[in-house]
C-alpha cells in the first residue's frame, strides 16, 4: 500500500522487536528523525536502546513517547498471516506490534514529517521519548531516561504516549491518568508435619484464612471522579509439597493493589501488615512498586486532544484512567501534563493483532493537529 504511515508501520512490524531486543526498529527512526532536522541523543542503558530527539528550542516541549519493543507472538501457527510478516486484510494491518505500539510509533513519525516540513520556525520543542523496554521490565527504558533528562533539567510540558487508548471507534478514550500499582509477596510461616498429627504441626495455610478474607472484603477507598475505588487481587498461592499427607510449612500468596490518588502505597502497606499482626501471622513479606497513580485534569494537552479528535474524527472524546500501567507513570515525574492516545485496544498481545488501515491515516492527521494546536 503507498502510505506513508502504513509503509513505516509495515517496516517496523517485519523486526521482531521482542522486549528489549530492538532489531533496528530505533535506527530505522532516527535516520529519518535526523533526515529533517532532529537533533537525536541515543541513550542506552543495560540491554535496552532508548532515545531522545529534538526539534526547535524556544517555548514549551512537546512529547511524543513510544516504546518499539513487543511482546512475544507465541505458536505462529495460530496467527492467520505470520506474526513479523505485516500483512493487510480486510483493510486491516495484521502483525505483532500493529496496535501496541508500532503503528501508533510510525504515525508520529509521519506526523513530524509533515509538520517540520509545513513549519520548519514553529515555536517550542517537539521531541521523542521512544525505548525498547516496555512490555517486560521497564527498568532500562523510560524510567532511566527520564531520570537523565531530570538530573540536567530538560523540560517538558507536554506528553503524548501512543499506547492503544481507544476502544470502539478511533478517539473516543483518551487516558488522561492511570492508577498506581503495587505487589504483596507474603509469606505465612507454619510448621511442617503429618497431616495424622495435626498437634505436632501448624498449618499455615488454616491460619491465614481470616486475614485473605479481610484482605478479600476491605474495601480500600470510595475512588474519585477520575479514578475507580482501589482493587486488591490475588494473583498466586502455593502451599505444600505436593503430597497428600503433608501438612505444609509455608503458605506463598502474591496480591496486587491497582490504587487511586486517594490512598498511598505507604498507606497500603501499613494497612495490610496492621491486619497481618492483628492475626497474630508469623510471616515474611517483600512489596514492589511498579507505579505511583498519575493524573492530568483539564489543561492545555487535554484541550488540544480533544480538539483534534472532534476536528478530524466528530467524535467527542471521553477521559479515562482505566487500564494497567504505562510508562507515562515515569514521565508525569517530570512535571508535564501526560496524557495516552492511539488505536483500538481490542487485540492487544492477541493472536492476530491489527489495527485499522484508515485508522493509523487518521492517527497521524490528528497527531498532527495536536502538534499544530501546541506549537503554531
């Protein structure tokens, strides 16, 4: 197909960009970011390829971010087109990437392209936060160029992340925050023995089933008018030895709060070793802090956003903060107003991923307008 968008995004499909192997997807857009003008600052760290670009200097900056690694594709045999070989159907780009985040990469792309060529004086800064660590650790990517950029006090007001936003039709959901997320690895101590001699032993697992239902009932939070009430779930359990007679020495239970700006994780966490003493619970237990809750109310990105999608599209755009966590967690440290566009959302990390040819032609008009709303 000759488009632009769809050629880029087809190039950047054919490179299995498993996280945080980047296959060239990162050179491929530097050469062109370079080819009209962008100053590129290649930032790696570990394992994991990330940069920063540039265009123009005076005023406010404007971000777009993006990540150009995948998630694995899984049995090929069960992709109707394989998964690295970009293949349109039905009007239809199929292909691992093809809405998170590939297609959404290459329409901003195109979208600079186009505006740098209309306005090589615009005023302020557009630039590019694009990593190869996304989908797996997220410890190399994002969060370290960020802190880069912080520790030499670059700026940012703006930030787009083309995550996958919307969810029946092109624009409708914009996420304008995300809750934050923290994990429990609990450890009930007991101690092991025969399950005929229940006296020589102390069943972990009997004496942590008050505490799970607390855990299970507490309702964290009332949530907001942006963010949904705190959820608490139990992803793993694991006891015993896998024999029948055994009674078990430790209980493993791994939980995962997704919290709203009305609790904090510090708040969390002495909730929940509060309700652990008052069981009189024998445990050990690690916490991990993927991500602190993020919010941007109305501001000058969200109007701008809205605009271009009414423009282009007629369609009113809804605000949300639903959804698991992205790598805006780590730019909204910055200071800016972060917000997510980009396509439907419907076959993310599916089998037979696509995204809509007409789609990724629109992406790019509306990212466009929203660089010409903010810059112009």
């Amino acid at each position: 197909m000759n488009c632009p968008v769809i050629q880029l995004a087809q190039a950047l499909i054919s490179r299995p960009s498993v996280s945080p192997d980047d296959q060239g997807c990162q050179a491929l857009l530097i050469e062109r970011l370079e080819k009209i003008g962008f100053i590129v600052e290649k930032m790696p760290f570990g394992d994991t390829l990330n940069f920063w670009a540039h265009h123009g200097t005076d005023g406010k900056t404007l971000a777009f971010a993006g990540h150009t690694d995948i998630v694995p594709a899984g049995d090929p045999a069960k992709w109707q087109t394989p998964p690295f070989t970009p293949t349109i159907i039905n009007q239809h780009l199929y292909g691992r990437g093809a809405a998170d985040m590939k297609g959404s990469v290459a329409a901003m792309i195109i979208a600079a392209e186009r505006f740098v060529e209309k306005h090589p004086g615009h005023q302020g800064k557009l630039a590019f936060l694009i990593t190869s660590d996304e989908e797996a650790k997220a410890t190399d990517g994002t969060v370290k160029v960020v802190k880069a950029l912080m520790d030499r006090n670059e700026r940012l007001d703006y930030c787009l992340v083309g995550e996958p936003s919307s969810q029946s039709q092109l624009g409708d959901i914009i996420k304008n925050g995300r809750r934050g997320s923290i994990t429990a690895d609990l450890t009930i101590l007991g101690t092991q023995g025969h399950v005929a001699y229940p006296h020589l032993a102390d069943n972990p697992v009997h004496r942590a089933t008050a505490f799970l239902q607390e855990l299970v009932s507490t309702q964290w939070d009332q949530g907001n008018e942006f963010f949904p009430a705190t959820s608490m779930q139990i992803a793993n359990v694991h006891a015993g030895t896998g024999a029948s007679n055994v009674i078990p020495g430790e209980f493993f239970v791994q939980f995962n709060f997704r919290f709203s700006t009305e609790v904090t994780d510090t708040l969390i966490r002495e909730q929940v070793e509060s309700m652990l003493a008052r069981h009189q619970l024998n445990y050990q237990i690690e916490w991990e802090l993927s991500g602190q809750p993020f919010l941007t109310g109305k501001g000058n990105l969200v109007d701008a956003t809205v605009q271009a999608i009414n423009e282009l599209t007629g369609r009113t755009a809804e605000l949300s903060t639903s959804g698991g966590t992205s790598d805006g967690r780590f730019i909204a440290q910055m200071g800016a107003q972060v917000i997510e566009l980009g396509p439907l959302n419907a076959t993310i990390h599916k089998v037979d991923e696509c995204v809509s040819v007409e789609d990724l032609q629109q992406l790019a008009k509306i990212y466009e307008r929203i660089m010409e709303l903010l810059l112009l």
